[in-house]
C-alpha cells in the first residue's frame, strides 16, 4: 500500500492501518504492534494506551521518538524514563475549573489588546467542565434545617418545618399530593455581594427539572438548587459565558450530577474518532478520583489545576514511565459481600502491598465476576491506596454493560473492532498469555467479608460481625488512629434529649448522620437497588429509623434516582428518611445541616462518641460535623441497616435491629434481599432507555442553568464589584517579543522554611480566617464574615487568593520561630502577614526568593500553590528537594525551581536568609544546568535548574506556558 503524505510526514506514519467494520466505513489508526509483536504483546494494558499516544502525537517537540522507544521497551525503562502523555480529553470540576477558565478569559484580552482576534483562544484538548461542588444541604426531610447561608459562614438560624418528616410511600409520587416537587422563587443576588436575598417558596406542583420523576420529599432537592444557584450566580454566569464563547469547551450545569457520575455515563467514549483516526479514549481530571473511568478501560487519573490547563492548551502531561503492578483476581465472592466489601478487601490489600505511584492492573478469572459498575467502584478508591491508576482492559462484561447504555450498534462494532486490532481487549480465552508485570499480587475474592471502614481512616477495616466488639475497644484505646480514650466508667452512660416534643437517647456508638451519598457508590446499580429493597423490606416490617438522625439521599446522577422509581423503591427510602437532597458533592465533603441542636448538646453533656455512616470514600475524623468523632464507610444497605439500628453497637447476627409493631425481634437477615432478588429488579430498570433518557435530560440541562443570563460577548465582561471573578494579572506584560532571561539580581528571602512544606501550608483552602490578609480585602468590599465563604469558592479572584498564599496558621517560616502566617520584612525588621511582606517589595522593586529544605511543596496538587507565589514576586524557589508535580507548576508559572548539590542546604551554606541573593541566569538556559548563586556577605554557592527538558526552558523564558501560548497566538 502506498503511503499518503500525512503518512509520509508523520514520523510513525507508516504504522497507520485501514479499520474495516462490516458496513466498509474506513477508519484509519496507529497500530503500535508494528513496531515489535513480541514486545508489545509483553507489555501491559495500561502502558499500550500511553504507547499509543506517544505514536499518535509524535512532533518531534512535545513527544519525540525516542520518548516512543522508552514505552515500547517498558521493561528495561520503568521507573527510568520521562515519557509524554497526551489525554483524549481533560475533566474539571468548578473548584479546580474556575481558575483555569479564568485564565483563558483573562488570554483572550491579552491577546484581543494587540489585535490578535481573541476567538483563536480555544482549548486545543476537548475539556468538559462540570458544576458539581457547590451543593450544600440547607433542607432535607422536607424542612428548612437552618437559614440560608450564602456566604458559608459560621452563622446558623432556623426555619420553620414545612411537613412531617416521614411521608406515606403511597403519596410519594409526582403529582400527587404529599410527594411532589415544588417550584420555588427567590429574587436574584446582587451581583458581587455575596449576600443572599430573602426566599420565598411557593407550593407549586412541578416536575424536578432535570429527571420528570418524582422526588422524594416535597420541596428538598428543589429547595436546595434554588440555594445552590443563590450562593453561586457569579460563577455560574461565568461558566455559561464560556460555553457559548470558546470552542471544545463543553459545561455541564449544576444539579445534573457528580463528576464522575457525568463522566461514566455520559462522557466516557471508550475509543475516540476526530479526523478520520480512531484512538482509545483518555482523560485527566482535576480530581483525585478521576480514576473512576479506569473501570471503563478509559486510561485517566486526576492533575492539578496547572496541568489541566497545560493540556487544555495542547502541552502533554509528563510522568515518569511507571511500573505496573498487575492485580490477579481469583476465587468465588461472598453471597453478602458488596462492591464496598470488594473495594474495602482490594483496599487493603494494595495498601498493605505499597503500591504508591505505580499503575495497577486487574486480571485473572475472578475479574470476569465483577459487574462494569463493580469495576468503576474499585478504581474509585485508587487514590485510598496511592496508586496512580487502577485499569480494568476492556472484555465482554464491558462490551455488555454498553449495550445497556446509549452507544449505538454502529459505536459498540468500531469499538470492539479497533480494541481488537491493537490488542487493547482482554481476551476470556484461558490459554490467552497475559502481560509482563513489575509485580504479581494475587487476592482471593472469596475470602473477603462484609465490612465497614473506619472510624477515623478509610483503609481501617471493620468486619460487620465484629463492629460493635472494634468499637468498644476504639472507646477503650488511647486517642490515635482509631482510639477514643473514653474512661471506662463512662462508657456506658446515656443522655436523654427532647426533640420535637419526644424523648430520646443517645450513648457512644449512637448514629446521628447517614448518608447515602454520590460519588463511590451509585455508579453500581446493584448496591442501590439492595439499599431500596432492604428499605422497602424493612417498612413492611414495620421498622423506623429515629427522626433526630441526620439522613439523605445524594445521588451522583438523576440515572440513579430514575431506577429507584422505576423499581419502586423510592418511597421507602424516603420514608426512612433517605430523601433525594439533590445531585453533587455535599456530606462527603463537609456540606451536611447542622445536627437538631438538642441533639449537639446531648453529645457535648456526655462527651460521647457520636457515629456517622456514609457510603462515600472520605470520612476523616470532624470531616462530617465537628461534633462527630466516629465516621464509618459503608455499602448503602448497611447504611440503612445502622440508620435503622441508630448506633453501631450491635451484632447483626445476634441483636435485632428493631422491632414491628406486634413487639417482634427483627433481624438484618430478616430483610437483607438476595442476590437473586436484587439481579432480578436490575434487569427490568437499568436498561438501555433509563441512558437515553438521562442523555436527553443532560442535554437540555436544567431549568435553573436554562434561565441564568449570560453574556454573548467574544471577550467576558468583567465586572470590578465582582469578589468572585477578577481578570488575573498574568498578561499584564505580554509582549511579542521572548524575553531575555534576566539574572535576578539582590533579592531578597520571603521566607525561610524547612523541611516538607506542604501545597496546605502554600496554597488557600478552606474557610477564611477572619484576621487574614484575605479578610481585609473582603471587609473592605463591605463583606461581612459570614460571607466571606471559602478560598474553593473564590478560586476565580485573584486578589483573594494571592492574599491567602502562604496563610496557613500551621507554616513554620524560620524567620519567625513560632508557626503561623507571618513573616520577616528584613529591611524594616517588622513581622507581617506574608502578603504585606511582599507587597511592600514589590513597591520597592524588589525581586524574591524562597529558601526551602526537602520535598518542598507535597501533597494534593494545587494551581494556586505556583500561582500565588508568582503574583507575590517569588522568582525562584531553592530546596534541597522538590515534589516532582509541584516543581512543574512552578515551572508552568515562570518560577524557577533551583536544588542545592547533593549534601548541601541551607544550613551547611550558613545561610541566615537574611542576605541578598543574587542568581546568574544565561541568555541560553539549558535543562539541569548549574547556576551559580551569590550572597551580600560574599558567599557563592551552586545549584540546578531543575528543568527537565527543552520544553521546560522554553515555559520559563517565556514567564510560563500562560504567556508561551499567549505569545505564540500574537507572533
């Protein structure tokens, strides 16, 4: 076959193929096997999507051929060589998406100043951005629980109940008269306030906007969207203006569902076509559970903020080509075991195994045992046990479970077709070789039990059997990981509380919170499904759960609740409480009601140990409610069972969980439904029409997103009352022109730190501290406390977060001596508030520095940790060591990231930080080149650039890739 000139011009053209399907549309794709048969076949799943890629994107730049040649040789290079990857797609979250849709608005002025025309700035990478982490539960159980609260404050009020809080199955249907969903009205927010406007909620019988199914309380989800949509007009305004501004850009409103439930059900593609080429389907996320979609055979794992935007603007992610750990599967699962029981069981034993940043890959005969929805179920913990991804390849079981969905006939044959063709689909046939592995662990499916997780760490598990026993002896250990330290004496006692007019009682081990929340669980349709019938076996049994407890029902997407209805099962979660609250992230992450406050007094008179059980994948100590110390993960039908037994001091197999109204002793055996049940009511409900529908609801969004304005302008107009949104200065001194690289010459040290300075001690998040240089600027746009919300919400505002850089009462700056978020104005010798400190050499003209010791700027990933410290003026960073993502976020912003030579740090340079430092950067900057550093006490000292290759020197002189493309659109 002769070779076009596409093929000629590509350096891997000749591996491209022709794809045939049996109604002959021709398809082209790389085909990587050509490059070696036996090695390829050899190599892992995981590492045969990055191959690909790196063949697929080769430009001699970005991805080069000798990057190719390292994956394909994987077994020599793992853990060796940096290698390129370019994802299909990138995945945010309004958090993490804000800032770097921010800085796109912010661009396209940039560029729009210098008579470049601003539509040319547009994602190069497809990016889907999803308003999911603006829920917050204001009502559930069909009552105002505590006046709205836009500003996230510390205030809290009352309302009045609007109902009972246990409603009859029987009326909750749509339409009828006790269960249907209500239409509210609220006047709009004054633009930049953050001030909330009085609600007014009318009873007008509605349809939920987004599902035409009923709701389970009337009033709830509605209420809470109506909140929702008050706290948050700014940034939605500003999330609908980009998607109709910018191309490849694709919004998803809020009240649609959780990030990962959009991106299993509705994103995902499996294998991508774009110009006549077909490829697997590939993503980054700005979020640590983004690796959900590995049980989809999507290869994908969450970045930072910096990142995203790197590969939005066509720059792959580099990573260290990784071991790959394979994961064999065998045995038969237990009649009663869940898919949390699996992913607990998995969990531990990967733990226990040290698989920190390494892939993982499942195989053996017990894969094949496991649902597609079990399988996204146990990628989702990836990030509890540290691995980078957790990949299931594509088989049967995943070619079934989308015919379920919405792919058509045509989609299901080229995707099986190509997956096929280069090997990418894990055969079933028993004499099939499996891949080489760094390492082989093996876990019996079989030997794993019910359990839950916690009370404190989800890796600590808990059979079920021996919960009450563990939690007694978490009473009697010393305060720990999983210790209490409550007297003995103590243990025992009851404190009797009134609520609405009844008495109670709680003791330790009482549950107060139970939720059933989005994200881990409701992509599984069979453990929902056993929550519903245990719920509806239980009301027939005449059980109750306690009104006092704090209960909901959150479901990652309007798929689950439509299943739920459809099988009839709804009510009865509703009429033990487990309303439907709405669709995103709340009570995982802290967005649960206050607690009745009879109930919060009762646990502080006896200083008892209070239990909440979610079926999420965070639980931390005080994550829940600060008053609630105990906090278990379990499956959803164990979250209804602990909620119905109101404490987790009991022995399921022993002790009832209640009792019906004839005083007769119910057991969990008594209303847990079998498998065969649960498969049963799956097959008639979650079917390929329950897809259709959810896509045709997704598509229209909701009626809320419907109605928010938004401007149609090609540049955004930024409003200056605004506190939410602020065009960032990153362009401020674009030109077309690459500068020179200057030396930086005097500076002076902002700070003087130790060892381990964690993205927490850099970068903003959480509340803001009423006495921070971020309050300041608030209470001077007349904000009061209670609506200064928090740093996440205000990603958007520069000039919050700049202010709240370094503002962590935990840093320990050596300048100082004592922790807090103070530093050293040397020139004066007065101690002030990090940002005042470096606005004060910014009008000085006075570059900065920072003097770190080891691993300098780990854990989570955040944009603002390299972002911040640039607008404060830091220039350069020198540590004795640096966490590899973090480095590359300052290099992403112009910052350079200089290392002491081996054995050397500050302390054995005699560094007291109080010098001037002056660094001598050459006009041809070459990565890991050694620069020479200079002090005011005439101290010289070497250290290296720690850019990792030509790409890398390129961003900083060009201040960082925000101005590299930017300046590339103006030359």
């Amino acid at each position: 076959m002769a070779l076009t000139s596409s093929q000629q011009e590509h350096p891997f053209g000749h591996l491209i193929d022709t794809l045939q399907t049996e109604k002959n549309e021709a398809r082209k794709y790389f085909n990587p096997q050509k490059l070696g048969d036996s090695i390829y076949e050899r190599l892992p799943f995981s590492i045969r999507v990055l191959l690909e890629s790196a063949v697929r994107k080769c430009d001699g730049f970005y991805v080069k051929e000798e990057d190719v040649y390292n994956i394909l040789n994987w077994e020599t290079q793992q853990n060796e060589a940096e290698i390129p990857f370019s994802p299909a797609r990138v995945l945010l979250q309004d958090f993490t998406g804000i800032p770097a849709m921010v800085d796109l608005a912010a661009m396209r002025d940039a560029v729009a100043k210098n008579g470049i025309d601003p539509n040319l700035i547009n994602p190069k990478c497809p990016t889907d951005l999803i308003v999911d982490h603006s829920l917050q539960i204001d009502f559930s159980k069909c009552a105002i629980q505590n006046a709205p609260n836009p500003g996230g404050g510390d205030g809290h009020g009352t309302g009045p109940r609007s109902g009972p809080a246990r409603s009859s199955p029987r009326n909750s249907q749509c339409g009828g008269q006790r269960g249907s969903c209500s239409k509210g009205s609220c006047s709009d927010a004054p633009s930049g306030s953050g001030r909330a406007p009085s609600v007014q909620i009318e009873n007008t019988p509605l349809l939920c906007p987004f599902h035409l199914k009923p709701v389970s309380e009337q009033d709830t989800a509605v209420r809470n969207q109506e909140m929702e949509l008050i706290r948050n007009k700014e940034r939605l305004q500003f999330f609908k203006w980009c998607s109709k501004a910018f191309k490849n850009v694709s919004v998803v409103p809020p009240d649609i569902g959780s990030v990962h439930q959009v991106n299993l059900e509705y994103l995902s593609q499996v294998v991508q076509e774009s110009g006549g080429f077909v490829y697997p389907d590939t993503v980054v996320g700005t979020d640590s559970h983004t690796t959900m979609i590995n049980g989809l055979g999507i290869l994908g794992w969450g970045v930072g903020g910096i990142e995203s935007e790197a590969v939005m603007l066509g720059q792959p992610v580099s990573l260290t080509l990784p071991q790959v750990v394979g994961c064999k599967l065998v045995g038969s699962i237990s009649t009663l075991a869940t898919s949390i029981d699996i992913v607990l069981g998995i969990t531990k034993h990967l733990r226990q195994a040290g698989i920190g940043g390494k892939f993982v890959e499942f195989f053996g005969p017990g894969v094949s045992q496991l649902s597609a929805a079990d399988r996204t179920t146990i990628a989702n913990m990836c990030p509890e046990y540290n691995a980078t991804v957790s990949f299931f390849p594509v088989d049967n079981t995943t070619l079934k479970h989308f015919k379920q969905t919405n792919f058509t006939e045509e989609k299901l044959e080229v995707m099986e077709h190509y997956l096929k063709a280069v090997k990418l689909f894990r055969s079933s046939d028993e004499q099939a070789v499996d891949p080489q592995y760094s390492e082989v662990i093996e876990i019996n499916l079989g030997s794993i039990m019910p359990c839950v997780s916690g009370p404190k760490r989800p890796q600590d598990r808990v059979p079920v059997t021996g919960m009450k026993e563990d939690f007694l002896s978490c009473l009697n250990e010393k305060v720990g990981f999983k210790g209490f330290h409550i007297p003995r004496e103590k243990q025992g006692i009851t404190v009797p509380f009134l609520h609405e007019g009844t008495e109670y009682s709680l003791s330790h081990g009482s549950v107060v919170i139970a939720a059933i929340i989005s994200c881990t669980n409701n992509c599984n349709p069979s453990v929902m499904l056993t929550a519903g019938l245990l719920a509806k076996k239980a009301v027939d049994a005449g059980l109750t759960v306690k009104p006092y407890i704090r209960t909901s029902l959150a479901p990652g997407s309007g798929m689950v609740t439509h299943y739920l209805n459809a099988s009839g099962v709804l009510p009865y979660l509703s009429q033990l409480g487990f309303e439907v609250i709405g669709y995103g992230c709340a009570t995982c992450v802290g967005n649960t009601a206050p607690l009745p406050e009879s109930v919060v007094d009762a646990i502080k008179q006896g200083d008892l140990v209070a239990c909440g059980v979610l079926s999420g994948n965070r639980h931390f100590e005080g994550r829940l409610c600060d008053c609630v110390r105990a906090n278990y993960l379990a499956s959803p039908p164990l979250v209804v069972a602990y909620a119905i037994a109101g404490t987790v001091g009991i022995d399921f197999e022993k002790e009832p969980l209640g009792f019906n109204a004839e005083g007769k002793e119910v057991y969990l055996k008594d209303v847990w439904p079998s498998k065969e049940e649960v498969q049963d009511v799956e097959e008639h409900t979650v079917v390929a029409s329950v897809f259709r529908e959810l896509r045709s609801r997704m598509q229209k969004g909701s009626t809320f997103w419907n109605n928010i304005d938004a401007p149609d302008s090609v540049l955004f107009p930024w409003d200056p009352k605004s506190t939410y949104i602020r065009c960032p200065p990153f362009f401020s001194k674009l030109s077309k022109e690459v500068p020179v690289p200057a030396s930086i010459d005097n500076a002076h040290a902002l700070l003087f730190l130790g060892d381990k300075v964690t993205t927490d001690h850099i970068s903003p998040a959480g509340s803001i501290a009423r006495v921070s240089a971020a309050a300041k600027y608030l209470q001077s746009k007349r904000l009061t406390p209670r609506e200064f919300n928090s740093y996440g919400a205000r990603r958007g505002n520069d000039a919050v977060m700049t202010r709240g850089t370094f503002a962590s009462i935990k840093l320990q700056n050596r300048f100082i001596g004592k922790t807090g978020p103070k530093t050293l104005h040397i020139p004066s010798g007065q101690t002030l508030d990090v940002f005042e400190a470096a606005e004060r050499y910014q009008r000085d003209g006075v570059p900065l520095i920072i003097l770190a010791g080891k691993e300098y700027g780990s854990g989570s990933s955040r944009d603002w940790a390299a972002k911040g410290p640039y607008l404060l003026g830091v220039r350069a960073v020198i540590a004795e060591s640096f966490e590899k993502m973090h480095k590359n976020h300052l290099v992403g912003m112009g910052i350079a990231p200089l290392q002491f030579l081996p054995g050397q740090s500050a302390d054995s340079l005699e560094l007291c930080g109080k010098e001037r430092f002056s660094i001598s950067i050459p006009e041809e900057l070459i990565p890991q080149q050694e620069l020479t550093v200079t002090t005011s006490t005439g101290k010289r000292f070497s250290v290296v650039a720690l850019f990792e290759n030509e790409m890398d020197a390129a961003f900083y002189r060009h201040g960082g890739i925000l101005k590299y493309v930017a300046r590339g659109m103006l030359q």
